[in-house]
C-alpha cells in the first residue's frame, strides 16, 4: 500500500510500479501484457518494482483493454462424481492450474454432466467469460468440441479426438504404441489366452489401445477372440463388472490387459474374490500409472502416460493459440512400468 497526498492509503498503481522501476508507464504496460518489446533489463526492473510495491494486475480493466478475460477453462463433460474419483484428472487439474499459474492466469473448473449443463456453459464461454478451453474426456458424437470450435474459441483436448473433421488442437499418449508394448509384455511372460478390458470406444484412448493389442495379437500369431474383450468405462466398478464378464465368457483366460488402473483395482479385486491368483494364474496390466497403481496388492504393471508434459503441453498450445497461432496436435510416448501384476 502507498499513502496518498491526503494521507490515506491507497493501494499501488501502474504509476507506482513505474516510478520504482526507473522506467515509463508504457513499458510497465507492454511487460504486463506479455513482455513485447521491453528489453530484459527493464523486465527484471519492473518484476522487481512489483515485488517490492506489492502491486497487484486490476483484471478487469486489463480485460476492457485488451477484450480478454485472463483465464482459461477446464471443462469436463463427465458425472461429477467421475471427476472426484477418477485420479487423472485430478492429477490434470493441478498441472494445468501449477502452468497457468506461473502466467498469472486462474483456472476456472467447469463440470457438464448433462446437455443443459454442456449448453448453459457452452453460451458462458463463447459470451467472452474465458479466453480459451482445455477439454477433457470428449466423446465422439458430443457437440461441444464442434461448438466452441465453431465459436473460434481457442480449444485444446487432451486426447486425439474421435471422428473430427475440423483441425481441433490435441495433446495424446501414444496409446496404440502403449498398448502394444504392455500386450507383447504379458505374452513374453509365456501368456497365451490375454483378455482385454477396453476404455469407452467413442473416447479419446479407447479404440488406439483396442488396435494396439490387436496388433500385437496378429504379430504374435494368435487370433482375435471377442469372447476375451469387453468395453469398459474407466471406473472401477466397470473394470469390475468387466471381469465377471471375462471370466463367464473366457474361464481360460491367464492374462488381462485393463485400459485404465483405475479399472484394473475392479479387475484385480473381482479375480481375486473368484480365488484366481494375482499374477500367478492371471497376469493383469494397466493403462496411466496414476496412484490407483500403486493402491492394490500385488502393485500394477503399467503404461506410464506423461501427465505432467501433458499438462505443460495443454497449456502451451492453448496460450499459442490465445495468441493467434494455428492449432496443432501433439502425441507423447508412454512408458512401461514393472511391479508386481504381471
């Protein structure tokens, strides 16, 4: 705070900032407002005037000057208790807002568990309330993606989306590889009949991981049994149900691929209540390598998907995009992770 000429205290201004910088009004301006053109000298003379006036950005007139809002969505079109049990997205979360953070730009979570949910937030943001979107869980067949797209609302999916005609910006896992690489795992552990519980095939992961352990079946010479997949929705009781499925329709079954850890916790319980043990008589991997992993007994092998560069990449290409560059899309490897599963 800075005293006033009648003595009471006001809190400090661009004017302020400048005067304790050395330097003009205008370039304490253009460095709040990205940095063009203001030498390094001057940026670190500003960035401490800051710190030492306590100077805080006024948002709003800011967003009457330039006509954005500073912030960014985070918008899930998933049941909200998905969110809260659904440990990637959490870990997503946190990255983005930790990335957004260090451009001083505030994260507005936004859940959509239904069309009049999808539609009254799809009209908040294409209304200018948020400068851009990081979508999550899209499904193939769901409007919003194509609507804000539409709008010229700058829009990042995590997951390379399904079916979109339109270039929409993307940051993906290489499920397919991943899937792969888990799948020639379970056989090089002298497995033969390896099931498979699938992600949602209209999402981002679920039909990619679904080829690559078909892939791998082909290379191995070994046929494609629809009795030993079933789809799954990445929630623990569908990896639950899932199992009991497999296990009525493949009761030979010694090995299973989960698409999710989150759906393999439901698999590993299911086959141990049915007294198969785990991995002696059936090997289970997963898909994430999110603290789900490590939850269960015996610990999960798993794919290790990138989420910290995913978030950094999210980000990104978002804040590219805000400011006026093409959309792109981006895969990332994954990594396999040995514990005790398979």
């Amino acid at each position: 705070m800075t005293t006033s000429a009648n003595g009471r205290r006001r809190p400090p201004t661009i004017h302020d900032v400048a005067r304790e910088a050395g330097v003009s009004r205008g370039t304490v301006s253009r460095f709040l407002n990205g940095g063009h053109y203001v030498s390094p000298a001057a940026g670190r003379a500003v960035e401490s005037a800051i710190r030492k006036t306590g100077y805080v950005v006024n948002r709003h007139a800011r967003s009457l000057s330039t006509g954005r809002s500073d912030s960014v969505a985070f918008l899930l079109t998933e049941p909200q208790e998905k969110f809260f049990e659904d440990p990637n997205f959490n870990v997503l979360l946190r990255g983005c807002t930790e990335r957004l953070a260090q451009h001083d730009i505030p994260l507005l979570l936004m859940l959509a568990e239904s069309d009049d949910d999808r539609r009254r937030l799809t009209r908040y943001i294409t209304s200018g309330h948020v400068d851009g979107v990081l979508l999550l869980s899209n499904h193939s067949g769901d409007p919003v993606a194509a609507e804000l797209h539409d709008a010229g609302i700058p829009l990042v999916v995590c997951g390379k989306p399904i079916g979109r005609g339109t270039k929409v910006s993307y940051v993906a896992a290489a499920d397919r590889e991943g899937a792969q690489e888990m799948v020639r795992h379970l056989l090089a552990g002298g497995r033969r009949r390896v099931g498979m519980v699938t992600g949602p095939l209209d999402m981002p992961g679920g039909p990619d991981r679904l080829a690559g352990y078909r892939d791998v079946l082909a290379e191995a010479g070994l046929p494609y049994d629809p009795a030993l997949v079933v789809e799954g929705d990445f929630r623990r009781s569908g990896g639950e149900r899932a199992a009991r499925r497999l296990l009525s329709q493949a009761p030979d079954m010694d090995a299973v691929f989960v698409a999710s850890d989150l759906m393999a916790l439901g698999v590993v319980n299911v086959l141990q209540q049915s007294g198969r043990s785990v991995p002696d008589d059936i090997a289970v991997g997963g898909f994430d390598d999110s603290p789900a992993a490590t939850a269960i007994a015996p610990a999960l092998t798993t794919m290790r998907q990138p989420f910290d560069r995913i978030s950094t990449e999210m980000v990104r290409m978002l804040l590219a995009q805000i400011a006026g560059e093409d959309p792109a899309g981006i895969i990332l490897p994954t990594e396999l992770v040995v514990r005790d599963s398979a």
